[in-house]
C-alpha cells in the first residue's frame, strides 16, 4: 500500500483579503512558507508560473528560466519538489475574457504564452505536470461565444502544448462556476471527453477538487472514482464546502465528513499515489484567522485526513459484504456512522 504524499501550494497560506474586505493578515515571504510547509510534513508545492517567477510579463523565455532555476534551489534548500505549475490565466488584463477562449487573438496568444512558460518553468523545476484551473473559460453573456466554438479552442490550446514539449502531461481541474458564470469544462467528465478530443489523451487527465465537485452538485468521492477508472486522475485537491454557495476552500472534512472519509477511502482502496501522485490540498484560512494561526488549517486538514485514513484502515470489508449480500444498508450506513463517531 503506497504512503500518501502531499502537496500544497503558497496561496493557502494567505492574507485573508476576499471580494468585500481588505487583508487581515501580514505578507509571509515564500520561503519562509517553504520551510513551515516542510516542518508539517508537505512534500512537494503547488506553483502558479508566477508564483515560480513574479511580474512573469517582465522577462524573456531566458530570464523565465532563469528565475526559475533560483526558485528550485530554495525548493531544494528544504528538501521539497514541484508538483505542479498553472498557468495563473485569470489576474492580467490579456485574460478579462478567459484566455483559450478569449475572443481576442492577441488575448489567446497571450494565453498561450503564459502556457509554454509554464511548461518551461516546470521544467527547471522539476515537474511535468501543467494543472489548468479554467478560472474564466466559458461565459458572462451565454450568447457572447459559441459554446462548440469555446471547446474546440480548449482542446486545440492543449494540443499547442502537448506539441510543444513531447513529455509534458496536462491536467484540467474542472470547476463549474466562479468567477466565471457559465464554465465550459465544469466536472470531471467534462474532462475526460476533452482529453479524449485532443492528439495525446494518455497525457491529459485530471484534478478533482472536492469543493469543485459539491458545487457541480456531485459527490467527490465519485469523482475522484470516475477519474481513477478512466486512470486519469493525475492529482487532487481536498478541501471542503457547505453547500452550493462561493468556493470557500474551507479544510479538509469539516463540512462533510462522512463524504470526506469516502474521498480517502476511495484513494486508499485504488492504491493512489502508486505512480507519484500527491493528495494536494486546496484551502484557505478563515478571515478571521489571526497571523500566529497562518498555517492552523494546513495542519487541520493534514490531520483530519490521517484520522479518517485510520478509519478505512480499520474498515470491516467483511460486514460490509455481509450487509450487501443481504441488501442490508441500513445496518451498513449505521456502522460507516458509528465508525466515524467513534463507537466502532
Ligand atoms: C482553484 C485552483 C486555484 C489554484 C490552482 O481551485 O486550484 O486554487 O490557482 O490553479
Ligand atoms: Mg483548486
């Protein structure tokens, strides 16, 4: 049974500013996150392409690279690897109208750019994975783009970067709303008809964030399943939900915990991580979260996930065959129950 490892990215850890109010918590330096991120126990980080290479647009593909290799040497300084590099396409103005399938071309050349940088920065970084989050891919105006003529440019922006760099292996992490209003590419099906769609399917796959799914009006769980039986989920994003409202990347299981405790078990059952796959978490601090407490729900979220893996450790595969030969769920859901509140 392989060991989970885990990834987390700089930007959860933040200062707490959100669409209606200010920060409320200081600037920490990325390295400073570094070294707390490998006392927790993290082994790999989560990078935007400027989170590797800040003010990105002001350099040349050499000095991209270049940074690039400065910033794996302050990985290496703690002993941490690069999961991942994102393309950030949703903060520069080239994006106000999504990238891929901006209707500008100078917008989706700009789009494309920030793809192949990424792709050269995960390079000096170690990594081969790209994760696209389609923040603004889709539509603010249904009748502004054609939704064949948006998923069609989704699929060909792929195919530019899986012809760019032969090795490169690219992951859509689907979300169906926000900031965008209606996505083009919001489950995880979703994702597995694009990678089928493009030149290459066997390098593009995807990562199931549980707050994506809730919002989508699915369960994780499933998700994560149908990705993994297509063997294609590349990597995750756990966090937590209440309910279909703004995507609040709350910690690991505090919302839904019996829906949380599937997600594990459903990894752990299908050997995730065998092929050096990481559990990536995917969360923010509240608000009102003071400074001191920066890092309380990295180590929440570690630590309600390592509880419930206990759990499925402890899991009885023999009363549950019991229960279903006989069509007994009632006694089966009673005991996955009892088994999270601890009476079994
Ligand atoms: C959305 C994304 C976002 C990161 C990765 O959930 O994961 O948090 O920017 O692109
Ligand atoms: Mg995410």
């Amino acid at each position: 049974m392989t060991k989970f490892k885990f990834s987390v990215g700089p930007w959860n850890v933040h200062e707490g500013a959100d669409s209606y109010g200010p920060a409320t918590r200081k600037t920490i330096p990325i390295e400073e996150k570094f070294k707390k991120f490998a006392e927790l126990g993290f082994s790999a980080v989560q990078f935007h392409d400027d989170d590797a290479v800040p003010n990105i647009n002001d350099y040349t593909e050499e000095e991209i690279k270049e940074k690039a290799r400065e910033m794996k040497q302050k990985l290496d300084k703690y002993g941490l690897k690069a999961e991942f590099v994102a393309p950030r396409l949703w903060m520069d103005p080239h994006t106000q109208d999504g990238g891929f399938m901006s209707i500008s071309q100078e917008d989706r050349d700009y789009a494309m750019w920030r793809a192949y940088r990424s792709i050269d920065i995960a390079h000096e970084l170690g990594t081969d994975l790209i994760v696209l989050w389609l923040a603004r891919e889709g539509t603010l105006c249904a009748e502004s783009k054609s939704p064949v003529w948006a998923t069609k440019m989704l699929i060909e922006a792929i195919n530019k970067m899986l012809e760019y760099d032969p090795k490169i292996r690219v992951c859509i992490e689907p979300k169906p709303n926000e900031p965008i209003d209606r996505s083009i590419c919001g489950t995880i099906g979703h994702v597995m008809a694009i990678s089928a769609a493009t030149i290459d399917p066997s390098r593009v796959g995807g990562n199931l964030e549980s707050a994506h799914a809730i919002l989508a009006g699915l369960d994780p769980a499933h998700e994560i399943g149908f990705a993994l039986a297509m063997g294609k989920l590349m990597t995750v994003h756990l966090n937590d939900q209440n309910g279909i409202r703004y995507d609040q990347d709350k910690s690991f299981g505090v919302e839904n915990l019996r829906a949380a405790f599937n997600q594990v078990k459903v990894l752990k059952e299908n050997n995730y991580g065998s092929h050096g796959e990481y559990v990536g978490l995917d969360v923010k601090a509240m608000r009102t979260t003071r400074d001191e407490d920066s890092y309380k729900h990295l180590e929440n979220s570690l630590n309600i996930f390592k509880a419930l893996e206990e759990k499925v450790e402890r899991f009885d595969y023999d009363f549950q065959k019991k229960c279903v030969e006989n069509r007994d769920f009632e006694s089966l859901e009673m005991y996955v129950m009892n088994l999270l509140m601890g009476l079994a």
